[in-house]
C-alpha cells in the first residue's frame, strides 16, 4: 500500500473511533440552550444556601454550636479528603513513577497538602504574641445604669465573652513567666454588637502619646542585631529608652514589683488604663475607668520561681488556665468602674483623667462593682480562636465611648491597621470567634478571605434598588429597639494645632513614689531585687547610671540598695517631691483569699502508712483545690493514681506541700544517680523530696507534715516551728491548719528583708 493510502486508511479508523461519541445529551437538559441570555433587571432574591455553605463549626461561650452541623469532630466529613471534598484513598505516598520515583509533578494531593502546609503560619502579634484565651460570660449587676446604657450591664444579663491573656516583649513560642506588662483582653458578645475591653494588669502605660509606640516597643524587643534577650526587659536598650523618657518610670516600678510576674492569669487585676467616656439613657456622660478584680486575690511568682519555670514548664500560665477551666475551676472576675464627673478641665484630685501614666487611688474614688466575668470553657482550636482573635478598643456599643487620651487616640487606629496584616486583609470580623452575635449589615464587600455571599445589588446609601434596605436606626436612642451607637456630643477645644503635651503631664515621679510608698517590706524587698537583676544584666554603665539617677528621684533607699548591688555610687535626687498618701490598695499582701484552684502537692512513699491520704485528696477537691499525688513511680500506689513521679514533678508546680511520709532512695533508681551527683537531702531521704522541700520553704510556701513526713522534713533542713510549717499526727488535722495559711498565699514572715 502507498503511504497516501495508508494515510486515508489511518484517518478514517479513527473518524469510526469517535463514531458515537459525539451524541452525548445530558439527562433532564431538553434541548440546545437558548441562543440570547436575559440581561438581569429586576432585583431577584438570593438563592437557598447549600448545606455546606453555612460558617465553620465553631463553639460559642455557652457551648451550643454555630453555623451547619457536624458529622465529625474535626471538620465536615467522616471521609478524608481533599480540599475541594473529593475522597482520597491514600495521603501517606506521594504520586510516584515506580514505587521508587521520581514523585511526578501531576500529584495535585501532594502539592495541595504541602502548599497548605507551607503557609500554615501566620505573622504574630507586633506585641502580645504569646497568649492563653478562654470562653466565658458575663452578667451584668444592674449597678451601672445611672452611669451607662449599654445593655451588657442590665441586671441578670448574661453575654457571652472571649479572653485573651498574653505578655507583651516575647515571641509566640517564648515563657509565660517572663517579667513582663500581661495583657488582658475581653470581647463581649452583646445584643448591640461586639465591645472590647483591651486591657492590662497594669493601671498605666510607659508613654503618655501613642506617637511613641514603636519607641518603647522597639527599645523593650530584643536587640536587633542579635535578637537577644527574649522576652524580657534585662537589657541595656530598654533600660537606656525609660531612662531617657523618664514618663515610662511608672509602669517600670509596676514591672519591677511582683505585678511583672503573676502566679497565674488567674490572679490578676485588669485595667482599661485609660478613662472613657460612658453615656447613660439620659444623654448624661461621665468619664470612668475600668477594673477587673479576680475572686482569687492578686498573687505572684517569686523571682527564683519564675526564672525556674521558665525553662521547667514554659507553658505554665497557659496549662494553669486550661486546666483549672477543665477542673471545672473556673476563674472569675469582677468588673468594676471608677466614677468621674464629666467636667470641661477632666481632673480629678489634681490627676489629668486623660494622662495614661497616672491612676486614681482607689482610696479617692472607690471601684464599684458592676458585674461578673466567669471563664468556663476552654477553646476548641488554638489558632482558630486564640490566634485569630482580633481585638480593637473602637470596637464599641451604646454606653460607652472613647476620650481624647493621646494613647487612645493612636489605638484607635492601630488595632484595625494591624490585622490588615496580621490576619490578611479587611474581612477578619467574617473569623469565627471575631464575628458578632448578632445580624451585621455593614455593605462592606469583596476583600480577600470573603466569606458572605451578599445578595442585593445596592450596598450603598441611599439606595431604592434595595428598598432602600439598610436602614439607619431611629431617633429615639433610649429604645433598646432602635438604640445605635452615638459619639458624646463634646465639645472640642479651639486650640491650635500643636505637637506638645499639656503641663499637667509633666510630674513622671509622684505617682511613682506613691507606690513605693504602698508596698510592705517583703514587695520592697522584691522591687529592690528586681531592678538590681535587670540593671545588673546591662553593659552600658552609663544606662545604670542614668536609671540610677531616677530611683534617686523616687526614693533614696530604693536608690542606695539597687546601687549597692551594682557597685555603683547612689546619686542625690534632682528634684523635690511633695509625698502624696500612700494607696493600700495597691499592696497585694493581704488576704485571706479563696483558695479555688491552687495546687496542693502531697508526696507519698509506697511503703510508709498511706492511710486518710485518699480521703484528703477527696477533702481537696472538695474545697476546690487541686490535689497532685507525686511519688516515685509512676501508675497507681495503694489504689490512687501517681500524677507526677519525683522525675516530672518540681516544687514550683505546687502552691503548697503535703509530705505524708520518707520516700528512700529505691536501689538503682534515677534518684540514686542524683545522689551520687550531690544533690542535696539527709541519706536514706530521696533526694529530690529533699530539694522539692528545700525549695518550697524557699518560696515561702505553705508546708504540711505527718507522721513519717515530719521526719523527713527535719531531714530536708526544714524547723517544725518555722512560720508556715504545719505538723500533726492526721492528715485532716495539718490540712485544717494548712489552708488557714494558705488563705494567705505565701507565708510572707519567712522573707528576709532590709527595708
Ligand atoms: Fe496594644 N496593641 N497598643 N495596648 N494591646 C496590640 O493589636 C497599640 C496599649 C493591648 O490579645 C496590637 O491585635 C498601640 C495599651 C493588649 O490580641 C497593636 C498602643 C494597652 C493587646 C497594638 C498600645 C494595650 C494589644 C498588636 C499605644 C492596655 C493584645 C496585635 C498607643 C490598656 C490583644 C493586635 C490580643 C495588642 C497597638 C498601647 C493592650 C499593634 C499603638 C495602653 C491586651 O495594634
């Protein structure tokens, strides 16, 4: 055969091939589509959604579900699949030519799930990047009504809230127990839209001017050459920037006293630092400050153990949130507001209200309560909940508004500015945890991560397209139906434009002194410490110097013994200070407090009498603490179960020691080998009960003892009649004596002090 025959052979095989193949009709469609297309006109309403068009499954502060139901636990499917919900029957080997490859190019499965992955992350906080968050809610008291009209506060209202804690200098994967501002941020979800309450443990703040921000943030960061130290203030560019910016000595005393390192989230105050505006049903205004109180009480770590658990359990703060809210102890906290008439000059007792570096003494204007936050459910996704969570101090409802606070001000800006980035574009309050509660109808479109499926055609104003749909609330502002957001109608100063501060802004020392001047001895003694440490981990001497100098202005002895400490001269004040009457209020030694949550430790031997253990540990709970039996072993001794062995547990976990009997050294133990490496504690006696003892008494822990265990305390070089050191021939009877000092917190008679 010719090749041009051959040819037409070829051509015509393969026209019968596609014989056939070409009649395809799909079932139900009747015949060709009409050849013109209807230009839409008239408004149509928005199609059903799909079932799996409803929002993601997320669990609200009570729990119930939100968005379409969920077969599974993790997502939407019993199946694995990919992203667009096609089934997968392998996502353990890549698409290979021959089990042994090369991994072809065309396995869209393994490029989809390693692009995902490589985009997992996504830019931290500028600041507050490491953080613990919790669901709960709050219910108004009724108190606040002649002060504000926001619904939240009604009497008996209950509103879902979300809180975030974090520190402010460190990394997401950095310490909890840093010395460091904590941050204390709190997003109610009311009838009238989101308000959040963007607050810290700290009543003041480094700068008076928002402008200022970066400096203080870019001196308190680690150095940017090295990136060193982490998330935490002991260097030379931080000390050099409050030193120089002597408005940041405030909040500095506050990080150098105990406050810097808090026991637990739970045992903090919170402070909306600056005052704001509140509004009342009658138009009437008042400027207020606001407060968290917790139910436990203010309580510390001391220094030796937060630098201990910084590397024992960095996690510390965020596992004692999770796990008291799992142990069903859950944290809560009053809010309270501090009242100021709303006067043209916002003074108050001579304090500029507007002046982010001053507070008002408690003892001048009481905190009165006006309602309760109770945290008592655990998130469910970090990242989707506690990462993604997007806070804003203008993000705020009918009742309360903002001042003319220079700091406020720049926040005002900031917090939407930040999640542009942070969270990828306009659309962060479509994020679950962000999104109100109740119906938002912004005409907000487009943007990335769009979530909505808007119907209508007329997201603008005024429109008649969409029946002229949003509509603006009514007049009539006192009506909860039609009550709107509304700025206080202030009125503005006819100034000129200046970049300068008012006079009232100038004294940086009275208020500090103050506070010096409000602390016992023992949180003297600590302040003293803590400047000494930092001041003694920087190089430049003229930076101690020069913070010397500001110590000198708040008080001579604070001066001279921080400067003895560094092997410096104490300098002579440069000014003279006018002492204003100490506050009480800000001393966090006092008490007694609930002991809810704290962490008993009670160390057992497996061979000593076990007997009324089981029952105390039943005593603890009841009394809403938390008992950690901790012996040598692992599994269970005489029917209770070990929950930390002499290895995984260390004294800085427990508020207060039990020792119900003498653990020996067992023969070729661990513990042996760490006797040989000399540590410390009598022979016979497990030298890790010994340091577990040792350290405790170091703490100015409680410490309780029976039977064997007052032996082995002797052993550890601990006094029975040292303060805070309960013995007894019964487990009842030493935890009876235990928890009246413990109501205390730490046994405060047991630190040394100079001053
Ligand atoms: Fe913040 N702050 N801040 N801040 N702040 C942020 O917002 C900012 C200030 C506070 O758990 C950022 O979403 C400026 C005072 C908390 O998500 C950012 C100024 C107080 C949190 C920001 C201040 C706070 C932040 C970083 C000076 C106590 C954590 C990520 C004008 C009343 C919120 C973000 C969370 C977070 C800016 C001062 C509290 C960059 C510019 C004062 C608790 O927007």
């Amino acid at each position: 055969m010719n090749p041009k025959d051959a040819a037409k052979d070829a051509a015509k095989a393969a026209k019968d091939k596609l014989e056939g193949l070409m009649d395809i009709t799909v079932p139900g469609v009747p015949g060709p589509a009409p050849a013109t297309v209807e230009e839409p006109t008239a408004v149509k309403p928005p199609l059903p959604p799909k079932p799996d068009q409803g929002a993601p499954d997320t669990r609200t502060a009570t729990g119930a579900p939100t968005g379409a139901p969920v077969t599974a636990r993790s997502q939407q499917s019993a199946y694995l699949t990919n992203s667009t919900g096609t089934r997968l029957r392998d996502t353990d080997h890549s698409l290979k030519a021959g089990s042994r490859g090369p991994t072809l190019l065309q396995d869209h499965h393994l490029r989809e799930k390693i692009t995902h992955f490589d985009h997992e992350r996504i830019p931290e906080r500028v600041v507050h990047a490491r953080g613990a968050g919790a669901h709960g809610v709050f219910e108004g008291y009724g108190t606040a009504e002649s002060v504000s009209m926001a619904g939240l506060f009604a009497k008996g209202k209950e509103t879902p809230v979300f809180v975030r804690f974090s520190t402010v200098l460190g990394s997401r994967g950095s310490a909890d127990t840093v010395r460091d501002t904590r941050g204390f941020a709190t997003k109610f979800y009311t009838e009238e839209g989101n308000w959040d309450l963007v607050a810290n443990n700290i009543p003041v703040f480094f700068i008076q001017d928002g402008i200022k921000f970066p400096d203080v943030i870019h001196a308190g960061k680690p150095h940017p050459d090295r990136e060193i130290p982490q998330a935490q203030s002991a260097h030379d560019t931080f000390w050099d920037f409050v030193s120089l910016h002597t408005e940041a000595q405030h909040h500095t005393m506050w990080n150098m006293s105990d406050r810097g390192i808090p026991r637990s989230y739970r045992m903090m105050e919170g402070f909306g630092v600056h005052t704001f505006r509140c509004i009342n049903a009658e138009g009437g205004t008042s400027l207020v400050k606001f407060h968290w109180k917790p139910k436990l009480g203010v309580h510390s770590l001391t220094w030796e153990e937060a630098q201990m658990v910084g590397g024992i359990d960095p996690d510390f703060h965020r596992r004692d949130l999770y796990d008291a809210i799992e142990a069903g102890a859950h944290p809560e906290w009053e809010l309270g507001v501090q009242v100021f008439p709303d006067e043209p000059d916002q003074m108050f007792a001579g304090i500029d209200l507007l002046d982010p570096t001053k507070i008002v003494p408690e003892e001048i204007a009481p905190v009165q309560p006006i309602g309760k936050l109770t945290l008592n459910a655990n998130p469910t996704n970090f990242f989707a909940e506690v990462e993604q969570v997007a806070f804003h101090v203008g993000h705020l409802v009918p009742g309360i508004d903002v001042t003319d606070d220079p700091l406020l001000q720049t926040r005002l800006f900031s917090y939407v500015d930040t999640q542009l980035s942070r969270l990828g574009g306009p659309n962060y309050n479509q994020i679950p945890v962000n999104r109100p509660h109740v119906p938002t109808n912004d005409m907000f479109r487009d943007g990335f991560h769009q979530h909505a499926v808007h119907s209508g055609v007329a997201p603008y104003k005024p429109n008649s397209l969409d029946g002229g749909c949003p509509f603006a609330a009514g007049a009539d502002l006192s009506e909860e139906e039609t009550r709107a957001f509304v700025e206080a109608a202030v009125k503005v100063s006819e100034a000129t434009k200046v970049r300068a501060n008012p006079a009232s802004y100038d004294d940086h020392y009275s208020q500090v002194r103050q506070f010096w001047l409000s602390m016992t001895p023992v949180e003297k003694e600590h302040i003293i410490r803590a400047y000494t440490f930092e001041l003694g981990k920087c190089y430049e001497q003229a930076v101690k110097e020069r913070q010397l100098q500001c110590l000198a202005n708040i008080d001579p002895v604070l001066c001279q013994e921080v400067a003895t400490g560094l092997g410096l001269p104490a300098p002579s004040p440069t000014i003279t200070l006018e002492d204003l009457e100490p506050s009480p209020a800000l001393s966090q030694v006092t008490g007694p407090f609930p002991p809810d949550g704290r962490m008993v430790g009670i160390v057992v031997d497996p061979d000593g009498d076990l007997s009324g253990v089981d029952a105390l540990r039943r005593t603890i709970h009841g009394a809403g603490m938390v008992p950690l039996l901790i012996g040598p072993h692992g599994g269970m001794i005489d029917g209770m179960p070990v929950q930390r062995t002499f290895a995984t547990g260390r004294s800085v976990e427990v508020d207060v020691l039990l020792l119900a009997g003498w653990p020996k050294p067992a023969p070729d133990a661990l513990a042996n080998r760490d006797a040989k490496a000399g540590a410390p504690g009598a022979a016979g006696l497990d030298p890790r009960v010994a340091l577990m003892v040792q350290e405790c008494h170091r703490h100015a822990k409680v410490i309780g003892a029976w039977g064997e265990g007052v032996a082995a305390l002797a052993a550890s070089g601990v006094a029975e009649s040292d303060a805070g050191v309960v013995t007894g021939g019964s487990p009842a009877d030493v935890f009876t004596g235990v928890s009246e000092q413990m109501a205390f917190h730490r046994v405060w008679d047991r630190f040394p002090t100079a001053v």
